[in-house]
C-alpha cells in the first residue's frame, strides 16, 4: 500500500513541472499594462497642485456700501451769524445787582466752641438741688461761690406769718435746673467734700440767677451785691410776701398710730335680726342669680 503510494507521488511530480512551466509560456505574452514613465532631468518641473488646492480660498469681507451723502442745504451765513461789531463801538457796562441775598452770601465761618467751653468749667451730669445754690453730681457737693445758701429748713416772716420760704427757693433751683449738666469751676485736686465755685447752665451764671430773682442772699463785697439789692428792693424771692395758700385744699388731718394694745384692723359690726322677724334684703340690691 505504502509503494503504490510512493509511485503516485513519484509520477505526479513531473506532471506538476509541466504543468507550472506551460502556465508561465501562457502568461509572458501578456505582461503588466503599468508602465513607469521616466522624468527628463532637463525639462522644467512643474509640481502638481495637491489635494488641498480645490479647497477655495477666503476671500476678505468686503466694505459695507454706505448709503449716498445727504446733500447739505445752502445756508447765508449773513441771515445766521450776528454782524460784526466793531471794536471801538464796544463799552464796558457795571454788572447787574444780584437777584437775591444768597448770591452775596460768602464761605461758610468756622463754627465758634460753646461758651462752656471756653469758659473752663468741668461738667456735672444729673445734678440734684438739696438746696437754693447746693448742687450734688458726679460724687461732688458744689455751693455755688458768692451767694448764702437758703437751706431747706429755712422760713421767712411777712407780717407776722411764717412761711416755708426755704422750699419754695429749692424748688425753683430745681425749675431752673431740670436735669440739664452745669459746669463749675471745680479744682482737678478737689476732694468729695463740699466745693465753693462758680458754676453755669450754657451762658447763664447760676448764682446771678439766684440772687436776682431772690432765692438767695448776696456775699458781702461779691460779685451780685448790686444784684442783691435791687432783688429786696423789688421783695422777690424770700424777701417778698408770704404765697396765697387760699386756693390749695386743706391739709390732711394726721392721725395717730395704733398702740400695742389696739389692734389695728377691728371686726366691723354686723347688724343681727331679732328672732322671729323676716329680713328683706335692701330694694337696691339686684336678686341673687338663679
């Protein structure tokens, strides 16, 4: 099996050979059609455009076609323009008076300082009257310089009557006050005791007020005798007529405390109908709801 095999093959190689060189004669009449063409090297050499020269190329924007000029209208400059004058014919006139003050008005002036402050005085917040002429603020008790402090408890005689004339001089302190900050001339060394200085409100001089309207009494030799005498002259103040009470309402009465054996508060009686009568409750009563 394996020689017939052998044989085969054997035979079959020379039939291939011939087969393989009568295909070749077959094909050699009928060679490739792609001919290379041969460039002269002394013709000119004009390269191809490549593929990129069909894209077109951008062509700039072109300028904007503006509309025609409107024409312009003839004008006569002498129906316009003012005539000439002549130079010699012009005269220098006075300008005319402002319309209103304001025009006149000038720079603004530098604000002026407060009189207490060129004054000096240092400045008592919340003062209190005790007194006619006694301030107590800030930890201090100022008696207002060159005047005789009218206390409290003080009264004065009009025609044989007494009358309080020490409070009605601290209340008008207290009117004159009201609250407002008053600046005395206090010492920076001063102590909490009692102070004697002068003292404002604004421009106002305290101790003036005071002795002019008589609620105080000038110092001998100071500053508001003048002022002092012409206050008695005038009876203002405490040198005047005791107040008119008559239209006031009476004084309450007093009444005196309960003792140790009082009681304070007593039982009130009740009214107890004797046996055997009916009570009627009082007409103005309203009846007891249902």
């Amino acid at each position: 099996m394996r020689l017939l095999q052998l044989a085969l093959a054997v035979l079959a190689v020379p039939a291939m050979v011939a087969l393989v060189v009568a295909g070749g004669r077959v094909l050699q009449p009928e060679q490739s059609s792609v001919v290379i063409d041969q460039i002269d090297p002394a013709a000119d050499i004009v390269p191809e455009e490549p593929a990129t020269s069909a894209i077109p190329e951008i062509q700039p924007p072109s300028p904007p076609v503006h509309s025609p000029p409107l024409h312009s209208r003839a004008i006569d400059p002498e129906a316009i323009a003012p005539p000439p004058l002549p130079s010699e014919e012009l005269e220098r006139v006075e300008p005319r008076a402002p319309l209103s003050d304001l025009a006149l008005a000038g720079p603004p002036k530098p604000r002026r300082p407060k009189a207490v402050d060129d004054w000096g005085g240092t400045k008592l917040f919340q003062p209190v009257a005790s007194a006619a002429g006694l301030i107590e603020a800030n930890g201090y008790s100022v008696a207002v310089s060159g005047i005789h402090i009218v206390k409290e408890d003080e009264t004065c005689t009009d025609d044989g009557k007494s009358w309080a004339c020490g409070v009605r001089a601290r209340t008008a302190f207290r009117s004159l006050l009201r609250g407002r900050a008053v600046a005395c001339k206090v010492p920076p060394e001063a102590d909490r005791n009692l102070i004697v200085a002068e003292c404002r409100i604004g421009k106002q001089d305290v101790g003036q007020w005071l002795v002019e309207n008589g609620w105080a009494r000038a110092v001998a030799g100071g500053p508001y005798v003048e002022a002092g005498d012409k206050a008695r002259t005038a009876k203002k103040g405490i040198f005047g007529a005791a107040p008119d009470l008559g239209g006031l309402p009476p004084a309450p009465t007093p009444v005196a405390a309960p003792t140790a054996s009082q009681p304070i508060l007593e039982a009130p009686a009740t009214d107890v109908a004797p046996a055997g009568t009916d009570v009627t409750p009082p007409t103005d009563q309203p009846a007891p709801a249902q």
